[in-house]
C-alpha cells in the first residue's frame, strides 16, 4: 500500500500559538486529501476535503479560518492550528486518495496535539 | 450519519475466526462496502470492500448478505496484532468520496 508520513507524530504547545502539521505523501501523487481530527476513546470525524491546487471544503462546524489546509503540491499538505486552544488537543490524521482514483484511502500515522 | 451499525465490542480467543457483524439497513445498489481498521495510536488501514459478492483477501473475507442489508468481517485465524478498532463503511466508490467514520468495534484479542 501507499506510504504516507506526518510531521510531527506529537507536539505540545501553549495555548494562543499556532502549529503546523505535514502530511506527505511517499510514494505516490494525490490530488484529494482528507482531514480527519479524533478525540480520546471516539471516531474520526472528518474536518476537510481539498483537492490540489484549490481551496478546501469544510465540513460543517468546522472554522476554516482556525485550520488553515495548504494543499499545494501532490504530495504534500499542512493544516495549521492557529491560536490553539486545549480543546483544540486532539488526533489529528490525514489521508489520500491516489491517482488513478481507488477504491482505498491511505491514512498517515496521526499527529497528537496537545493545547497546554 | 454512518448509517452502519455494528457492535461496540467483541473478544476473540487467540488463533481462532473472528466474524465481525455490520448493518446497513438503508444501503442503495451503488453503496460499497468498506472495512477498515484502526491500531491503538495509529491511522486507519483499508482491510477491505465490496459491493455484492463476497471478497477474499490476504488480510480477510467479507461476507455481503444477498440483500446487501448486512455484512461480516471475518479474520480466519486472528492474532494479537489483529486487536484493534473496525470501522464498517458505506459509500459510494466514485473514488473521492469522503468516508465517515462510525464508532465501530472494537476487537480484543485473548491469548
């Protein structure tokens, strides 16, 4: 299966900045990423769709503003946290779907954010 | 809306099948049917889909009940490494269509 990588696999900041998660795809190009956000003990609730070189589309509920996505190349995506608050730490984890479209999403290993 | 439903959780003995129950009642004729699986502390990984017939694969089988109102997961000898969180999904298999997440079950594995 695809590889995909995020950067950082954990981090702990204060509350008021801002942080930036990668997430990278290794072996393939994609052109639609998806953001999901997982709090303790419960599901993946999806956060955003964006497709390569175009803005992203937020689900409902979800600030666009507070969790800027860059999606600027095929193998590359960030979301930045900004003005993080504690109830912004959570699991967050990206996936891909490749190229040619598949049947399978491929989800990176998760980046744990904790608001302090 | 996951619009699946599946047991919150289920314990296996070691070395044994695992079947994994899945309902999705309200499933139209183009829905798929996907199996993912979560480990403690990482992402999701695809296990496996399909839309009517019953699929194998190196990982598992999945079992589609003819009028497609049910499924089953079944690992065929599990092992310790298999415990983890199972997450069944219906959707449309266009490729770019976003999955949600159920709470799925989660599968503890007994040595």
């Amino acid at each position: 299966g695809a590889v995909v990588s995020q950067h950082p696999s954990w981090v702990i900041c204060k509350s008021g900045t801002s942080v930036k998660i990668e997430c990278r795809s290794l072996d393939f190009q994609a052109t639609t990423m998806f953001w999901y956000r997982q709090f303790p003990k419960q599901s993946l609730m999806l956060m955003a769709t964006s497709n390569e070189g175009s803005k992203a589309t937020y689900e409902q509920g979800v600030e666009k503003d507070k969790f800027l996505i860059n999606h600027a190349s095929l193998t590359l995506s960030t979301l930045t946290v900004t003005s993080a608050h504690p109830e912004d730490s959570s699991f967050y984890i990206c996936s891909y779907m490749g190229l040619p479209q598949t049947y399978e999403q491929y989800f990176g290993p998760g980046t744990r954010l904790t608001v302090t | 809306d996951a619009k699946t439903t599946q047991p919150n959780s289920m314990e296996s003995n070691e070395e044994e099948p695992v079947h994994l129950p899945c309902n999705h009642s309200t499933i139209s004729g183009t829905d798929y049917i996907h199996w993912y699986r979560q480990l403690p502390s990482q992402g999701p990984e695809y296990v496996i889909h399909g839309l009517t017939s019953n699929v194998n694969n190196r990982m598992a089988s999945l079992a589609i009940a003819e009028d497609r109102k049910s499924s089953t997961l079944i690992l065929h000898r599990a092992t310790l490494r298999d415990a983890a969180v199972y997450y069944c999904i219906r959707n449309v298999n266009f490729g770019n269509e976003k999955l949600t997440f159920g709470t799925g079950t989660r599968l503890t594995i007994i040595p």
